[in-house]
C-alpha cells in the first residue's frame, strides 16, 4: 500500500510551489491506489502564534484544489508525549551538545550537500565539563552515529548516499525536525514522501534514524523547485504566489497540472486522468508560468 503525507509547517500561507508539491503527492499516491495523509508540523509555536490562522487557510486552500486528504489532520504539537517516549528509548545513543551554531561554525567543516556535519565536539567532554556547561547552557541533544551513511532512493535522483553526522534530536523541551519527522513517519506507516527537493539533503540522516527506530525508509520523490518565466526561483516579481492572489482554484489548476506535465488539466479527476504509468511525470526543475 502506497501511503504517503503532506506535512506543511502553518507559518505562512502556501505558495505556488507549496500546492504544487501538494498535488503531485496526491496524484501519486491516489494514482496507486494509496493513502495521502495531512501531518501539521507545528512544533515551532512562537512561529505559529506569528502567522495566526495559517493553519486553517493552508488547509482550506488544499480543499478547495480538491486535494482529499484521508482520516483526521495530525499535529505535531499534540504528539510531544510519542516523541519522549521514543527519545526516552535512545538514551544511550544521545549526548548533551553546549555548542552554539557560531561555535559550530567556526570548527570549520565543510558543508556536505546542504548538510553541515557536527564535527563532535560535544562527544569528547569530561563529566566534569558537561556539569559546568549545564549551568550555562541547556544543551541539545545529539544522536551519535558513529561516522554512518546511509542511501536513500529518489524517484529523480536516482540512489543517493549521504553522510549521517550526530543531528540534533531536541534543544530543551523543542523537539527537533529531522526527530519528529521520522517518529511520525514511522508512526504513521509512511512508505512514500513526496516533499520539496530542498530537504533531500536531510533524507539520509532521516532514513537512518529511521532504521535506527526499526521502520523501513519510504522512497522519496523531492519535487524540484518552481521557477518562474526568467528560470529563476519563483518570487514575487512572478505574481501573486498564493492561491487567492493567483486567481484561485479555476485559474492556479491548470497552471499546476501543466507544470506538472499533465496539460491544463480544470480538476483532480483530469489531473488523474491525465497521468502516465509510473512515477516519473515531473521535471526536477520546472516553470510554471
Ligand atoms: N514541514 C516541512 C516543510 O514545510 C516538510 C517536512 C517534510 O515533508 O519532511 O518544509
């Protein structure tokens, strides 16, 4: 069973691109007979309070392109009690890490694809130093993983290895993204994930944990960024960016299924329709215009 989610943070209304990722996962996951989950990832609340309502908007917005989502909206912030329990069973994997982004910074690794590796710094304290940096710092907590790579498969970019440094699990009473993402892949039995290709670099670590935790990694498919006429990263200069600025449902369908190579398809049924056998159907970097 094809089982895949939508997973927006409700931080801002969604753009063009954002309902584009949406679609595509959709007609996935509905052209295979599967599921398509909606997971809310509202974990940062300071950010959430910040962009009031977006939640509902971003959740009306699919609705409205006819993007039918399957059992209840699952949110984050009502999972905390899922995420210490799984993190409670990682104890003598996890370490106390005091070190700050700039510290980070300056130990000087190179940047791995858009991962920047923990040089370990942390991992190599004294007891004694771990007790003095406790009362200037809280600390955040680092998976140790011992130097591993992990593959992961992308329906464009073919077998991808990535490095697996030790990534931040939770800071303070915050958990982390690549933490959460992961319990509740699991958690939710997600075997595919159709999300912006900007996160591929984060998908091995996130397929490691993964195994990690006993699941089995889904297989992704990063859905490359939207550009607009000029072939550069769809911006403002392009136009409205949201489904109400852009003319809603009847005018921003066709433009998202054309940019999906599907043609002009008005709704989900021709979008559906309009689909060829296998996976393939997008270009990793594609206009909408
Ligand atoms: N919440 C993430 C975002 O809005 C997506 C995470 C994911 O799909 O893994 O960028």
């Amino acid at each position: 069973m094809h089982v895949d989610r939508y997973a927006p943070s409700p931080t801002a209304d969604l753009h063009l691109g954002n309902l584009r990722t949406a679609l595509a996962g959709w007609l996935l996951a509905r052209h295979a007979g599967g599921r398509w989950l909606m997971r809310v990832e509202d974990l940062d609340a300071a950010r959430v309070r910040a962009a009031d309502g977006a939640e509902s908007r971003q959740l009306a917005d699919l609705a409205a392109l006819g993007l039918t989502w399957d059992g209840d909206v699952v949110r984050q912030s009502e999972r905390t009690g899922l995420y210490r329990d799984v993190l409670a069973g990682l104890r003598d994997r996890v370490y106390e890490c005091f070190c700050t982004r700039r510290e980070i910074a300056a130990a000087g690794s190179a940047p791995h694809d858009d991962v920047r590796p923990y040089p370990g710094t942390c991992l190599r304290l004294t007891e004694r130093e771990r007790s003095r940096l406790r009362d200037e710092r809280v600390p955040a907590l680092r998976i140790r993983a011992d130097g591993a790579e992990q593959d992961v498969v992308d329906v464009h970019a073919g077998r991808v290895r990535g490095i697996v440094d030790d990534f931040v699990l939770a800071r303070g009473d915050q958990f982390a993204y690549n933490f959460a993402v992961v319990v509740d892949d699991i958690a939710m039995g997600i075997t595919h994930i159709t999300r912006a290709g900007d996160l591929l670099g984060s998908a091995p670590r996130q397929a490691w944990l993964t195994r990690l935790l006993g699941g089995t990694p889904a297989t992704y498919a990063h859905v490359g960024v939207v550009v607009g006429a000029d072939g550069k990263r769809l911006a403002k200069r392009d136009g409205p960016l949201t489904l109400a600025g852009a003319g809603g449902p009847a005018r921003v369908f066709p433009r998202l299924a054309s940019s999906l190579g599907l043609g002009p398809c008005r709704d989900t049924d021709e979008a559906l329709a309009a689909m060829p056998p296998g996976q393939g159907f997008w270009t990793s970097r594609i206009s909408i215009t």
